[in-house]
C-alpha cells in the first residue's frame, strides 16, 4: 500500500498558448492535407485582401474525415472573446484548443457544422458561441487533434505568405513596439 509521500504529484499542463511555429509538418498528432492556394485570387484588387491567407485542409482522425481553414481576424478575437471566463485557471488552454477547433472546423465525414438558422442583430457572434459549445461535446483527443491540424494548417499559412512576400509586393519593415499581426508595419517606399 502506498502512502502519501510515495504518490507522486500530478503535473499540471502550463497556460501558455502553443506558436504555430512550434508544429513541425508531418510531425503532429495528424497529417493533414492541405489544399494549394488559389493565389490568383489573393491578388485581385479588393477580393484579394478579404481571401489572403485562407487556406483548408482535410486530415482523418479515427475513421473520421475532417476538413479545416483558417480563421480570420475576426474569428480569432471572437475565439479570445470565448475563452475569458477561462483565464488564469486550469482550463485557460484547453478551452482556447476547443473553441479554435470548433470555429475552424467545416465539416466533419462531410457534413457542415451546425450553425445558427437566420442573424440575430442583437447577437452577431451567436455561430461562434454555438459552435464553442458544440465542440465542448468532444473528448480530449479529438480536440487535440483539431487543434494540432490547425497548428500545422497556420504553419503552412505563414509559410505561403513569406513566400507570397519575397515574390512581389512592397517591402514592409515592422517598426518597434508593432507586431504583424497588429497592422502596423511601416512600408519602405523606395
């Protein structure tokens, strides 16, 4: 029999927020699929700028197909938004986990998500909220396996961009105190 000073600890998980950076292709929990840009839109005027980035991916997760994109801006601040009441405690990442996999995912065996019937002006994020929830209905393991696809999804995203960036456009020099993501990059003009 065991007594209090031969059990060992659990060791809790850290808050801290994995970069997609961390994700080596082909090394996560799935091997995703990911569809090739259709980068001739990006660059037409206006459409372009609305579609930058956006990629889909499938992968296959325990006999299920599952098909994901990347999220906008906006969707990863309603993502923030989802996931206050979760701060600071022990279930800060893995509701971050769950409610990114819940709004990047499309469909699942092919089907789409379930998303609210009609708009309700006095509740635009209702989708968000409803597809938060709905993902919570998921076990850890498929959570995870969600979130490491868009891991690796946003990965490759940064990797077409750098590569979009070097083949034209201006050249942008990030001022300090700004990030790329804030919108705040200063343009060299030459």
């Amino acid at each position: 029999m065991m007594t209090d000073q031969e059990i060992p600890a659990p060791e809790f998980p850290t808050e801290d927020v994995p970069a997609a950076s961390t994700v080596q292709g082909g090394r996560g929990l799935v091997g995703i699929e990911v569809e090739e840009p259709d980068t001739e839109s990006w660059r037409a005027d206006l459409v372009g700028l609305l579609t930058m980035g956006e990629l889909h991916a499938s992968f296959s997760w325990c006999g299920h197909s599952i098909r994901i994109r990347t999220l906008s801006t906006r969707e990863e601040l309603l993502v923030a938004e989802l996931v206050k009441a979760f701060e600071g405690g022990m279930g800060g990442m893995k509701a971050y986990a769950t409610a990114t996999a819940g709004l990047c995912v499309q469909s699942i065996d092919g089907e789409d998500m379930p998303v609210p019937l009609g708009e309700d002006p006095a509740r635009p994020n209702r989708w968000a909220i409803q597809r938060f929830n709905y993902a919570q209905r998921w076990y850890p393991p498929t959570v995870d396996a969600i979130f490491d696809g868009y891991l690796q999804l946003e990965a490759r995203q940064r990797e077409v961009m750098d590569g979009l960036g070097k083949a034209s456009g201006p050249e942008v020099l990030v001022t300090p105190g700004s990030s790329a993501s804030s919108g705040s990059p200063a343009i060299a003009v030459s």
